[in-house]
C-alpha cells in the first residue's frame, strides 16, 4: 500500500509538471519602433516574441482565447536581444509576450535610459491592447514584468522604480548600475526573483545580485543561488560576453544547458503564479526550492500564503552572508530586535539553535561540506528561510 501511495504522488507531481510547462504556442515574431515623445522623440526598436497558431514574422496571434502577460526584457552590455533566445523559447509558448528594446547597446550606455525604455516598452505594449489595428488588440494582460540581464538586469531596477503599472520584477545576474540599482531595490516592494550564478567572475553575487535582493523593499522576493552557474550562461553563447568571462575566475562547473534548465525550472512557475495566478504553480516552485541541491536560495514568502505585511517586513531587514560560506556565516536583522535561527542539515537535523538581537556570527568551521537550511523567527513567527552551502 505503501509503494502504491508514493507511486502515485509521484504521479500526480509528474503530471502537474507537464501540464505546467507544456507548450501548446508556436512562436511569432514582429518588430516595432515605440517613439518616446517626452525624451525628444527617442525612438526604441523593440523585438517582440508572441504566442501564436504558426511560427513566423508578423503572424496573427494565437486564435485561442486570452489575454497574455507582457515581459519586458534588458540586454546584457554590447549584448544583442538574439541572445536571449532561451528564455523566449521557453516563455512564449507557456502563453507569455517579450518585447526586447534594443537601445543603449554602444560601449558607453546610459542606464538610466535604458530603465527608461524597459519601463516605456510596458506602457506602450498596454496602448496596443486598445489598438483595433494591432495584433495585440485585446490581448494584454495587465499583468507584467521587466525582466533583464546583467546591464539590462539592473536597468529592470530602474524601470520599476519609474513605472508604477510595473507588477514584478525578474532578473539574471543584474549588474550595478549608475544610478544605483542598488539603491533603487529599496524603494521596490512589488514581487521580485532574482538569479545569481555562485560562479560568477563578472557580477559578483556578493557585490551585485545580494545587495540589491537586501535592498528589496518587497513583501515576496526570492534569490537563487545557482551553484555551479556563470555570469554568461544565463544567456545563450555571446562573443563579448564569453570574452568578458573568460578573463576572470572562477569558471563555470556546470554547463550553460543545465544553468538554463535550472532557471527554467523556478522561472516558468513562479510567473504562472505571480502574473496569472496559478497557486498550483506557485506550490510547486516552493516545494522545489527546499529539496534543490543544485541551488542555494534566500526568500520571504510563500506563494499562495504569504506572510503578513509585518512578518514581511521583518524579514527585508535580515541579511545572511557570505553564502557559500567557509568558517562563518552573518546574520544581521533590525537594531534591538531579538531572532532565533535554526539550521538543519540536509536530513532535516537540527545541528544549531541560538538566539540573538540584532546580529550574529555562528562559527562553520566544524561542519562538513554540503547543503545547510536554516530559518530566522521573530518573536515567534518564521520571517525569513533559506538555504546556505559549506
């Protein structure tokens, strides 16, 4: 009876995953050039990669009833839009629109502009849902993201702070940017994920991907920490950026297709349930998230139940670094606050409980190497979970 019940959990978990991310759309394609008449008639060619019946430039959208999420998409420095097919090939048939601006792509952008035209290419895209003339006629959801990559990763920061109509915010490997995206982050509180590759020599986790998620104002936000993954591979192959990588260290020691499948895996459901509401989908993503050793992550959410406004709060003032760690690992939280952490291993053992107010240093020396849990309390309610590797 025993084996029959896990035969068929596994069953239902299987299934569930190839409905999520089965992929009725094929994809078509056009270009439009969006004209910004506040910023001297600045003109922002766009690709944009859409769900539809056939594969093709300038086809119909999809016959099949429905509005779909805008993504709106930043490139890496010197890096083209064509780079990113992985993630339009992934995205739009799951039923979602990109749109890449192609701006900014010289040796001396302007991230401000660039935030600029991440946020414009959003508004523009819900005109087109009221344009009896466009393919997009009542097919935008108002549903959204900006999304990007690196440079075009810490725009996705700038973007959102400009553009209110912005609903969340994704990115990969985001670079610092001037201004700050950093310091941007702070004024975020709509719902935010963010990738990062353990291995990456050119943004620097700890530097880039780590302040900015801190930063975070938002009630739900989610880092992954890719072991293994690069700067560059979260992209298909580009020459500059490969260049760029291939002067530092450390290099990737995990290949780009398994970094893409990883990202894959947490990316497709937690925008089926952010910007279409799937909690099945919003489940899953958590449930993989604590049984992944592939990946290190910090988050202050469930989906589909998540915690208070309060617990969120908290939870936005605790950092936990470095990660991964060697001899010790920080905790720092409010000033005069009093947590509880506690840290399992991988066989949910509790290895370490201890209070304390404000901040923390635990000694790592003595533990072994591998995947650690841990969750923070305050005054009794879990604000903060996560995972860290030795």
């Amino acid at each position: 009876m025993r084996d029959i019940k896990l035969w068929c959990f596994v069953f239902l978990i299987f299934t569930a995953g190839f409905a999520a991310f089965a992929q009725p759309f094929q994809v078509g394609h056009t270009t439009i050039n969006f004209t910004d008449a506040t910023r001297g008639n600045r003109v922002i060619a766009t690709e944009i990669y859409y769900p539809a019946d056939v594969t093709g430039d300038n086809v119909a959208l999809t016959s099949v009833a429905g509005d779909f999420p805008v993504l709106s998409f930043g490139h890496g420095f010197v890096m083209t839009w064509d780079a990113y097919q992985n993630f339009w090939s992934a995205l739009v048939p799951n039923g979602y629109i990109m749109a890449f601006p192609k701006t900014e792509g010289s040796l001396s952008p302007s991230h401000l502009d660039f935030g600029k035209d991440l946020a414009f290419v959003i508004d523009q895209m819900n005109l087109l849902n009221s344009d009896n003339t466009s393919v997009f006629y009542n097919r935008i959801s108002v549903m959204n993201s900006v999304m990007g990559h690196s440079m075009g990763g810490g725009a996705s920061f700038l973007a959102a702070q400009l553009n209110s109509n912005i609903k969340t915010i994704v990115n990969f490997a985001p670079a610092e940017t001037n201004p700050s995206a950093i310091s941007s982050a702070a004024s975020l509180t709509i719902p935010a994920l963010v990738f990062s590759g353990v291995n990456d020599c050119v943004t620097p986790p700890n530097v880039h991907q780590i302040p900015m998620y801190n930063g975070l104002s938002s009630t739900c936000k989610t880092l992954i920490n890719i072991i293994g993954g690069s700067h560059c591979q979260m992209s298909n192959s580009n020459f500059f950026c490969n260049v760029g990588e291939s002067s530092c260290s450390p290099q990737p020691t995990i290949s780009r297709a398994v970094q893409q499948t990883k990202i894959n895996t947490y990316l497709l459901p937690w925008l089926d349930y952010q910007l279409k509401g799937n909690c099945s989908q919003g489940s899953l993503f958590d449930s993989q998230i604590t049984t992944d050793n592939a990946i290190t992550f910090q988050k202050n959410c469930i989906q589909c139940n998540n915690l208070d406004t309060n617990t969120s709060a908290l939870a936005n003032s605790i950092s936990v670094y470095p990660n991964p760690v060697n001899d010790f690992v920080v905790i720092t939280g409010a000033m005069d606050k009093k947590y509880k952490i506690v840290l399992y291993d991988s066989t949910a053992k509790i290895i370490l409980e201890q209070s304390f107010i404000h901040a923390t240093t635990i000694n790592t020396a003595s533990l072994a190497k591998g995947i650690y849990f841990y969750t923070i309390s305050e005054e009794g309610k879990k604000t903060l979970e996560g995972k860290i590797i030795k």
